[in-house]
C-alpha cells in the first residue's frame, strides 16, 4: 500500500498566529475571553473553506495549546485541562456553525 503524500491543507499563518496569542493570554489570565470567539469563528471559516476536516482543526487546536511556553510556567494544571476542554468545545461549536 503506497503512502498518500498529499499535502494536506493548514491554517494560515497569521491565523495561527492569533491563535496562539489569544491561547496564551487565557493561560495567563486563567480564562477565556471574547477575543477567542472572534478569532476562532475566522479559524473554522477557513478550515471549512480550505475542507479541513473538524478532526484535523482539533489537533491543530491541541497541538497549538500544548506548544504553550506558558503551560510550563503555570502550576495549576486542574485550570490548563478546563481551558482546553473550553477552547476544543468552542472549536466544535464554530466548526459547525452555518
């Protein structure tokens, strides 16, 4: 069996980019705020139109939340898991908005 070797299609970068700032403010705030609706509506309009499936955004969200310098710097790791576990319900939530 050959290996598929299709590119598959990413996020652009400057979505990434907000992503990951708006990510690391919660870790530092303890929360999130509106600004992640706001950048994770655009996320999962271009996902939607660059036909990433939810599941690929998903690890995309993780991967981006766990590439977080400041996950190292915070102790309060029960706080990380219910952040992530918000941010991921989000992500469906926009993903599946019509």
């Amino acid at each position: 069996m050959a290996l598929d070797r299709t590119p598959t299609p990413r996020l652009e970068a400057d979505t990434l980019d907000s992503l990951r700032s708006v990510m690391d403010r919660a870790v530092k705030r303890g929360n999130h705020t509106h600004e992640l609706r706001v950048v994770l509506t655009r996320a999962a309009a271009e996902a939607r139109d660059k036909a990433i499936p939810p599941e690929q955004l998903l690890i995309i969200m993780k991967d981006l939340w766990h590439s977080l310098p400041e996950l190292r710097r915070t102790a309060d790791s029960d706080r990380q898991n219910e952040l992530l576990q918000e941010l991921i319900t989000r992500c469906i939530e926009h993903y599946y908005e019509t």
